[in-house]
C-alpha cells in the first residue's frame, strides 16, 4: 500500500514535470523568431552593405527627447524600399543594442552593438510592420516594400 501511493505520487511529480517542461519550451519557442528559411519573404544577409542604392536605417535614442529619457527608435521608422533592393540597419546608439525584427518573425537582423550594420532583402512586396527584440515594441516601425 505505502509502496503504490509512493510510486502514484512519483508518477504525478513526473507527470507535472513534463508538463512544466513542456509549458516552458511552449513559451520558448513562441518568444522566438520562426524564420523563413528559404528566404521566401526576406532574407538577412551583410554581403551588400554600403550599396549604393541602399535605404539606410539608423537605430538610435530618440534626439527629441532628453538623455536621460531612453526612447529608442528606428530612423525613419516608415521605411520604403523596393523588392531585392537593400535596407541597411545600422546602430547608431552608443549605449544599447538593437535588432529589427519583423512581427511575422519572417526575418530580422542580427543583434547589432554600437557601430554595427545588418541588412534585409525583401522578395515581396507588401506591408512589414518591424520592431526591436531588446526594446520590444516601444522601437517599432513598417516596412513597405514596392514591386
Ligand atoms: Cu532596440
């Protein structure tokens, strides 16, 4: 008797473990970005930065407000661009790191220091609402890209 409610409790720990688990990489992998490994969408890629033809975006703290206030956002954060032309992220913000991701989690750019560039190929047009996996989505913008 004592032995079977030992090993019903072992079982139920068990039970409830996997179940944590399982709720913690659930979570995970939500967080996360889902990529779009064939780059059917957009594709990351530094072989084309400083392209003449590039959008360039700069990620900085917001120069309308104060230092000590940190507002960090994309410049522009309207950002229109071409299909397969360039948009070259580069972090201009001494004091944080940035990133731009798509909300569809499509593709983003890597997680960029000070000085730092990324870029991002679009294949589609369309309407790409973006934000900043550090700053979350108080640095956001859209990217529409144009045939
Ligand atoms: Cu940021």
């Amino acid at each position: 008797m004592w032995r079977t409610t030992t090993k019903g409790a072992r079982r139920l720990s068990r039970t409830a473990l996997v179940g944590i688990v399982t709720l913690v990489i659930g979570a995970c992998v939500a967080a996360t970005r889902q990529p779009d490994p064939a780059g059917t969408v957009c594709t990351e890629s530094k072989d084309r930065l400083g392209d003449s033809g590039a959008v360039v975006v700069n990620m900085e703290n917001n120069p309308a407000l104060p230092d000590f206030i940190t507002s960090r956002v994309f410049a522009p954060s309207e950002v229109a661009a071409n299909v397969g032309q360039v948009i070259e992220f580069t972090n201009v913000d001494p004091d944080e790191e940035h990133t731009a991701e798509l909300n569809s989690g499509a593709c983003g750019t890597d997680y960029l220091d000070f000085d730092a560039s990324d870029g991002l190929v679009f294949k589609v047009p369309g309407s790409y609402p973006f934000y900043c996996l550090v700053h979350g989505t108080t640095m956001s913008g859209t990217i529409t890209i144009g045939p």
